[in-house]
C-alpha cells in the first residue's frame, strides 16, 4: 500500500537533515503506517529514514514493505546492513523474504548473519511450502511445569522481548516436549504462589509440523486461538503459528480457490509484480486444455451436420441451449466447493446433495424453459421461413428449445454439484471442477443432449 | 462439526447419571471440541449436559453448536433457562444468535434478561448488517490515563472476567472518549510506578461503527492487530472487534465473491440448512438474468442465417469459438476481480491493465488459434464436402477459425480484465463481473466477430 500524502514532508526533513522530525517519523507511527508513507521513496531514501529508528524497529517497518520493495532494500542496502537486519527480523518474516530472494544473494548474507539466527533459518527454510512450518514462528514464550505463577511473570519479563507472542506460554517438560499451556490472563488473576502445573490447560490442540497450513488456519478459526503450537513428529515444540499470520493464511487459501475457479493456476504474486512469462503459462496452460476439450464440440455436433443441413434454425440456438447447461453447472460448483471449503459438506453427504440439486436443476430448467419457450415461440416468419427450414413450425421449435434448455440446465446442475464431490473423493482439490471445467464439459453433453431431443421431433412431424 | 467418536460413552454416563464424568466431559476441554463431541446429541440430552457446567461454560460451550442445533436448543431450552443464558453469552456471539431467531421469540425472551443486558443487546441490534458495529463485542477493558501500571494490572484483575479481550486495555478519558491503548505486555515489563500515560500508544488506529466490516478485517490484516477498538462519531469507544471474529469476517467475505463469482447472489446460510425457496430464489435471478442475455445469441446467429446455409460446417465451429472468449474473460475478470479485493489494484491502474491485458490477449490468441488452426485443417473431407459446402477449402476454414480463436480470445480477456474495473468505477461490486456474466456478453459479441471474419472469407474465395 502506498501513501503519498507524507513523501513531500519526508523529503524536505531528508534535505534538511532534520534527525529529530525523521526519528519521530519512524517510531512513533505503527510499522505498517510508517511503511505505507515511505514506500514511494528511492531505495537510498528509505535506508535514510530507516537509519534514524533502532534496529528492532527498522526490521518491523522492513516486514510490511511490499515484495518488491524489500527485494529492490536488500539490494541496494549492502550485506552488513542487511544481515545485522535480518538478525532483528521475525523468523518467519526474514523466512519469507529469504526464499523469495536470488540464491546467491542468500548465500552472500548467511555467513555475515549470526549463528543461531542461521541455524534458525535453515530450519525454517527446509518446511515444504504450503505446510505449518513453513508459516511458523520460533519465538515462543515457554516456562517448566514446576514453578510458580509468580516465578513464570518473571520468566516472561525476560523472554518478552524475543517472543512474538507472550500471551500464551508454553509449558514444556524434557526435551522441548508440549506438556500444555497457559495463558497470561490466567497468569495474571492466579495468585502467585499457584503452580504453573495447576493452571495449565492440558488438553492442547496442537498441530503437527508437516500438516497443511489450511489445517491450522481452520483449526484456530474454530478454537479462537490467538496462536497454536507446533509439534515434530514425536511431540516437542518446534513453533508456534501466531493469529496474524493465520488471517494471511486464510486470505491466500481464497485467492487459490477463486484462481481455481476462474480457470487458472493459483498465482501468487502481485498482479502488477508478476512477470509475464509466467503469466503466460499458468493461463495459457489452462485455456489451451479447454480449449481442447472444447474441440469435441465440433466433432459432436458434425454428427448432426445432416439435421442442421435440413433444419438450419437448429443451429442458431446452439449457443443458448449449451450456455444454459454452462451457467447451471457453474452456479452448483461453485455453491459446492465453498460448502467443503468451509467444512459444511463432505464427499459422504453426496447423496443428500444429489437429491437436492435434482430438485433444484428440475426448478431451475422449468424457469428457464418456460422463458426459452416463449423466445422460440415468437421466432419471426422470414427466419422460421428462410429456405432450409420447411420442416419445422414454430410451436414445434418452442417444444424443442423449452424441453433442451430444462433438460441441459437439469443435467449442469447435477454435473457441476456432483464433480466437485468426486473430485474430493479421488483426493484432487474439488476447485478444479471449476467453472469453466464444468462448463466445457456441459457444452459437449448438452449438445447431444439438444440435437437428439430435436431429432426426436424433426423425425415424428 | 459433528463428532460421533464419544457420543455412546456421553449417553452412557447420562443413563448412568455419573455427574462426576459429565462435569469432566463439560469443563476439561476445549468448548469447541464439547460442542462437536455433543452435536450428535438430541435437545433434552444436550441440556442435561451443558447443566452440569457453569453457566459461564455453558455460553461457551453453546456459541460453538452449529446456528441449527443452536436454534433447536432455544426453542427446547424453556425461557429460564435461555435467558440466564443469554446473560452469559459473548455480546457479541448473543446478538448473531438473537439475529436467527424468531422475532416473536426474542420478544418472548428479551424482558427475562437483566436490564444492563438487555440495552447492550438493543444497541447491538441497532447495527446494520455488516457493519463494524455487528460484528464488535462490547465486553473489553479500559482504565484512565492517569494511573499507575501496577494500578493498572489490579484494576484488569477485577474486570478480567467480563472482557473477551485483556492483553489491550484502552485508556479512556471524559465520557468515554479513546485516548490510547496500552498491551498488557508493556505493563508487565514496565516498572509498577510508570504513569499509563507514559506507556500508552496514543497513534491509535481504530474505526468507526458503521465503517464496513470488510475495511476492519483488512486494517487488522495489515496492522496484525489482537483486537480493533471501535469508536463512534465523537470518537468515543463502543467496542471492539477480536482476532478470531476477524478470521470469520474474511470468510464470509471470500464466501460472498465467490458466490458472486459463479454467478449467483451470495448466501450466508449453511448449504444443507438453506430453505429450498429463498436457494432458488438467489439461483434463478442470475441464471434467468444470464439466459435472458443469452437469447441474443439467436439474435445474433439469424442475422448470419443466410450465410450459415450456404456454409453449413461454419456452424459447427460456432460453440468452440465463442467459449474460447468465455473461458479467456472469466480468467482475466478473476484474476483483475481478486487482485482489487486484495488492494493489488485499483481502477486508476487500468491503462496498466489495459497494456498488460492486451499483450497477453495476444499472446494467449496465437496459443489458441494455432490449436485452432490445426483442427480445422484436419476436417474430414466427407465433413467439409457435405451437400452444402461446397463453397469453402479447409484451408480457407483452418484460416477463418484460426483468426476468429484468436480475435475472440484477445476481445474475452479485453472485456474481462476492464469491466470488473470499470465497475467498481461506477461504484458496483466488481465481482458482478462475473465468469458466466463476461462469458455471456462475449458469447454474443463473439458470434458477429466470427461471422464478419467468416463472410469476408467466403466472399473473397
């Protein structure tokens, strides 16, 4: 997000080496506000501005830069500036920028980055994308089960300023094992002589390191967590992924759906920011397959070449006829993979879904087809007329179309609530039953669907 | 969610009347999984449940049931028993409740309330729909300014119980008005004297009560706030909006442009829950309003009549034409769609757009036209020499169809990528920009392109 209003004000204070109005700027201001008001200046100004906050203050306001600024930063901030900044980083945070950055890029900042922060980030950096721990921080406050509330305020005191999140403390036995966890409201109203042990919840839901970052977002969408623990595979902490990053979670897991359904491969990048090859392959992937598929129009309706030849008006309501089958299938695809989305639907409930879109696909088509009848119906005399259509009358037209687009819209309905189901089942993501998949595949069905019903009537009249 | 895994063990411990184990199933975890474990369970079994917890669980435990059981719980619940109930309940998961309820049965309930509930609940109420007021609890914690941060922790210890949210304590002046906010991590680190008003954050970010509740989950989305205060139009605080009610604002409204993205009105109901009349009502607007658009395809095609029964197998092109426009325009018009909710974009870019849009129309064309291109050339002779083709080469074909894929495909993502803009231009949501909305104008357009390219050809030849 840029905001412009402040850049002049920025400006003059730059040339007047105004330190104390600069200062003020980049410390007074939330983070993510101070980052909207610089993110217009050349990447020598904004190191300027940056110089004048601490370094623990310049590492947040360098977390909420767009993509591409923090990218254009670190290259024109220098290694030591930029290493001394990633130690101050969140680890998820430095985490993101690293693996969107050049390779040797990163492999030039390591080995100026202390330690522990490394070993921190080769750890992070070694999570499949997509899987908690790629979303995961390792800035937990923790405390033993055997001390006092008193004694665990202490402790926080002194983990505060390295814990992203202080509000729920973990309590860890041997080995870094999740024993269970308190929050500090608790903390706070017990007296402080209590146990620890007595007040920690120990029915902790956690969630495992290489589980979906979807699983942890539902999870703490349900539970109303401010952050849910991460755990290896044999039970010890290892992170902790915290609410913010769960909003960003979820607003990414939409994007991938909506992609889906709109018929292209998830991206994401920023629209504006992407580059165009890559673009390029992820929609022209998608277009190319249907487009294909859609190929099998032509050669289902060169079937018909003879019935059209006779009755050429046929042709003409081709368009409409399959759209319909279209429009259907994407509206109950689309209802049905949100449903799963949002966990109120399951491969299992198929049945019910089945009868419910039977009777809504048979009220649908009867809509539509009452209006299709009368469109037909009213078709003027030179079109009904012209040479090649002696054979057909106008109501007889009308039948035909109002029986087609309630059958076609009958037959998207069902095929577009039940494909997602089935996609489920045979463990694909349900989205690619999306709109414009549905929709090829009604356009080929509902072809023969439209030309037999017609060839049922050209043949009796 | 349902869980059946304890159900028979929970109905055992009620034949058995074991309190003891009931206490422990009601009181020992988490209210969420209490709910799904109890879901399965009738009206009178859950109510004997919930009754061996504290009223405060109880709430807890209800406000987690699925909106149907809730509903069912009120109605089997007796009037006493809901409206202690209610007392009890988050401000703000109450007001939802009431919301879903029979008018005549919140009037029923409403007197047995305690008065102090009762005005929170009216003013609640008054809120319109998706608004920040519906959504914000009014149960947070406030102390003045002019205290001392170990003054400070007491007065929180007193009002902790009633407050969904106390790691932000918002410091209050004269009637109310919102000065600033303090963490509760910056009081436990500050020494007990520090006055609150050295400690406080006074560039507080908050939003107005009748601000869309959409500008709340993106301002807490991008400033990683724990909760949001929520001050009227003198600036006073009337509440505040939580984490975990932001994740459910970002659901729901990734639910709505989905909806609005397959083409059908958005629905709030749960699939399996939503009355079988107002589902069709929402369906067969659009799916009417798309067919009705639709009907210009006829239109369209008879004005080519003539040209059509001379070239018969033109016809048979005629659907994998124009759905190469739909499928370019759904794919430009969600990807344009989805990277404006995310504030990628906005309608001042659109020259950008227009530029990137038209490169990669072309680009995407000359994929697709070269599939084209091929198919066509590859008709069977006894295809194209049907009685009425005699006027046309496959060459000449494989040319025709060729360009038309490639002239359609520029022009879908042309109007794909620029109505969502121009929409929200004119103020509409841009997701009315639909898949099968841009689909259908590109449907119609689509035919007069590929027929004015045909007849230029047939003409010539």
């Amino acid at each position: 997000m840029v905001n412009p209003i402040l850049l002049p004000e920025i400006r003059l204070m730059l040339a007047e080496q105004d330190s104390q109005g600069l200062l003020e700027v980049a410390t007074e201001l939330h983070p993510a506000t101070v980052a909207d008001f610089t993110e217009g200046l050349s990447v020598d100004e904004t190191w300027q501005v940056l110089a004048h906050a601490p370094l623990a203050i310049q590492a947040d306001i360098f977390s909420y830069y767009s993509n591409s600024k923090q990218e254009e930063l670190v290259e024109g901030g220098g290694r030591q500036r930029m290493s001394a900044l990633l130690e101050e980083m969140a680890p998820d945070n430095r985490v993101d920028l690293l693996k969107r950055l050049d390779e040797r890029l990163v492999e030039d900042l390591l080995p100026l980055v202390a330690k522990a922060e490394r070993q921190d980030i080769r750890t992070l950096l070694s999570y499949p994308e997509h899987s908690s721990g790629s979303v995961m921080t390792t800035e937990y406050a923790s405390i033993p089960a055997d001390i006092s509330a008193g004694e665990a305020i202490s402790r926080l005191r002194i983990q505060a300023p390295n814990s992203e999140m202080i509000y729920y403390i973990y309590v860890l036995g041997d080995d870094r094992h999740l024993l269970g966890f308190v929050s500090l409201r608790d903390l706070i109203l017990a007296r402080p002589t209590t146990p620890v042990s007595d007040l920690m919840e120990r029915d902790v839901i956690s969630v495992r390191v290489d589980e979906d970052q979807e699983d942890v977002a539902k999870k703490m969408a349900r539970y109303d967590f401010l952050a849910m623990p991460v755990v290896d595979t044999t039970g010890r902490l290892v992170g902790i992924v915290t609410h913010d990053d769960v909003i960003d979670v979820v607003v990414d897991e939409a994007t991938e759906d909506v992609h889906r359904m709109g018929g292209l491969m998830p991206m994401d990048e920023d629209y504006l920011e992407a580059s165009f090859a890559s673009v390029w392959r992820k929609r022209s992937f998608w277009l190319s397959c249907l487009f294909i598929a859609e190929l099998f129009t032509f050669t289902a309706l060169a079937k018909y070449e003879t019935l059209i030849e006779k009755v050429v008006i046929l042709s003409l309501f081709v368009p409409l006829c399959i759209s319909t089958g279209g429009n259907s299938g994407s509206q109950a695809a689309t209802l049905i993979t949100r449903a799963m989305a949002l966990g109120q639907l399951r491969p299992q409930d198929w049945w019910r879904v089945l009868r419910h879109e039977l009777a809504m696909g048979l009220a649908l088509g009867l809509t539509l087809g009452s209006i299709g009848f009368f469109r037909a119906w009213l078709t003027p005399a030179h079109v009904l007329a012209a040479p090649g259509n002696t054979d057909i009358t106008a109501t007889a037209l009308a039948i035909i179309i109002s029986l087609s687009v309630a059958a076609i819209c009958l037959w998207g309905t069902l095929v577009g609530s039940m494909l997602p189901l089935v996609f489920k089942r045979l463990g694909f993501d349900p989205g690619f039953a999306s709109s414009p998949f549905v929709a090829t595949f009604v356009d080929v069905t509902g072809i023969v669907i439209y030309f037999t019903i017609a060839q049922i009537f050209v043949d009796f009249t």
